[in-house]
C-alpha cells in the first residue's frame, strides 16, 4: 500500500476476482453437462404403460379365445376338480357308473364316449348338432369355457368355467370317472398345443394401441340404468335354467341345496327359515337384500362372501343380472320399486 492510503494492487485484485469467478463458472457448467446430459435417453429408465396400451392389452388377449388346458392335465389338481364339480354339477348330474339322469346327463364315463349321447337323456337340436365324433380333452375344454358359443341355443344355462385352471382340474377330475380313462396328452401333443396357443397370443401383442390411438372404451353403466328396460321372461327363463335345481321359487317352497327365493328381494340377507347357512354368509346376515346388494351377489357369490358354500360363479352380464333381479323382485308378495324403474 502507497504512502497515501491507496491499493497499489487494487486493479491486478480486482481483474484476478474476474477471472477466478469465469473459471469457477465455466468449470461449474462442464461438470454439469456431464452429470445431467442436455439430450433424452433413447431408452426411458421407466417404462409407463399408457392407459390406451392397457386396454388393448386386455381387449388382444381376450380376442384370442380359451387359453388350452392340455400343458395343465398333467399337474392338474383332481381333487380340487372333484370339490368344484360337487358344488357346481351335482346337483344337475350324477356322477356314479349307470347314474341315472338329471336335469342335465349323467357324467360317468363322458370323457372318450360318444358326444351328447348319454342313454336316458333327451338332448336338444342344438347339441345334436356338435355331436362329432368323441369327447377328448380340447372339445371338453370348449364346451365348459362357454357351453352357450360351443353350441348356440343349447338348453344348458351354465355360464362357463373361465379359469383355465380350474378348467383343467375340472377336466382331469372328469377323466377318473371312468373304467377306462382317457390316456393323458402325450409330450407331442403338449408341445403342439403349447406352440399352437403361443402364436395367436403372439399376434394379439402386435395389436396393442400406440399412445394417442383409440380412445379407450367406456365404462359399462351402472346396473341401476338397466332395471327400466329388463326383461322378466328372460330373468325368469334364466332363472329356470340356472337356478331352479338348487332352490324352489314358489312361496312356503321348502329348501334344497340352495334356499327357497320367494320374497328374496327387500327381505332380509341369509335368513330363510330352516335353512342352515354357512359362517361366511351369516357374517353378512342381518341387512336387506337391496337391488344393489343383490347384483353384487349374484355378480360374484365368492367375492360378496369369501368362503361361502355357494359354488355359482356368477352372472357376468349386467343386463341379464337386471333381468335376473328384476324377475325375483317380481316374484314376491311385496315387491320394492327398483332403482331407474
């Protein structure tokens, strides 16, 4: 510092502050543009399927139709097929060698016998028509996914057993009701069906939508909307075919496997009288049998009560399960006003 009070060396202080601050600033945005790169990855770190992508998804592994059961067989459960087939077909068919028939034909020997041929059964035109040749394991496997699309107009109303799984085991359990079971699929025959199935699979990926394609589908209305238009002839004809082995309909009509549904709309939950109900439904007694109570029910009887005794899979389509209760509302000394009616 001078004699008279001033920095000598302020100007060279003050041009090394500058340049110290640009080399700060400059490495500072070096370093940068290595941490956080200024262009995209070309691969996303996260993959997020799109809504669209999700229900085409869905929409190209439905197009593909029941997923085979053959690879299962081998493994298959019997006896969880044995439970299914007591809780769901038991009541419709016998399963004893020279059963006699039912409501539907006995099931003894039906897998390699001769199709919709049992003795003492009289079955419909529409079954006739598909009777080619004898039940092995892919045609058995069609009709229980959907007896109504294997043969259009049959008298049969069960839904189907969607699981392919439980498909399987139903099958396999099937198969021991014989003298002579049906051989398993041989190691060829699994690895052409595995092929087989593989390819349409394959395909229906192809079809999955790009971002920004096809809206996706609406959702399906409520069951409330379709009360005003459901068809009671049609709630009871399904009643008749899917119901009436298990429960009577008339009024003071004595239980059986299933209790008597007279007055079951706006009575009260799981309390038929003289009908012993199972624990996982008495949870749920108590409360009224609302039209939106019941169409949760009969939609899925699993799902309403976890471990109930009722094997029924349910009634998928809305509008049949409006029709369904709109025919046992109707059936009833007091029937309530249903919901959009």
């Amino acid at each position: 510092m001078s004699k008279s009070g001033k920095d000598s060396l302020l100007i060279n202080k003050i041009a090394a502050g500058i340049l110290t601050a640009g080399i700060i600033f400059w490495g500072a945005n070096r370093i940068a543009s290595v941490v956080i790169p200024d262009e995209a990855p070309k691969t996303p770190a996260i993959a997020i399927a799109t809504p669209q992508t999700a229900v085409a998804t869905t929409a190209a592994a439905a197009s593909t139709g029941p997923e085979t059961i053959i690879p299962l067989l081998a493994t298959a459960d019997v006896s969880k097929g044995m439970a299914f087939v007591q809780q769901q077909c038991a009541a419709c068919h016998t399963l004893t060698a020279g059963g006699a028939a039912g409501v539907g034909p006995n099931l003894y020997g039906v897998l390699g016998g001769p199709m919709f041929a049992g003795a003492g059964f009289t079955y419909s035109a529409a079954v006739k028509a598909k009777a080619k040749g004898n039940w092995d394991y892919a045609s058995m496997a069609s009709w229980l996914y959907d007896p109504a699309s294997f043969a259009a107009g049959t008298a049969m109303g069960y839904p189907g057993i969607k699981n392919t799984q439980t498909r399987a085991d139903v099958v396999a359990y099937l198969r021991t009701l014989s003298a002579n079971p049906l051989p398993l699929p041989t190691a060829d025959e699994v690895k052409a069906a595995t092929a087989s199935a593989a390819a349409p699979a394959a395909a229906a990926t192809t079809a999955v939508a790009a971002p920004g394609g096809a809206p996706a589908p609406a959702a399906a209305p409520s069951i409330d909307t379709m009360f005003a238009k459901a068809d009671l002839s049609k709630g009871e004809a399904f009643v008749q075919q899917q119901c009436s082995a298990c429960h009577s309909l008339n009024k003071g009509g004595a239980n059986g496997v299933g209790p008597n549904l007279y007055g079951i709309v706006g009575g009260k939950m799981f309390a038929a009288a003289g009908f012993n109900y199972s624990d996982a439904v008495k949870s749920k007694a108590g409360g009224t049998w609302t039209a939106d109570s019941m169409s949760d029910w009969l939609l899925s009887p699993s799902s309403f009560a976890n471990g109930t005794m009722m094997g029924y899979p349910g009634i998928k389509n809305d509008q049949t399960r409006a029709d369904v209760i709109a025919y046992l509302n109707k059936n009833s000394d007091s029937p309530i006003k249903l919901p959009g009616t």
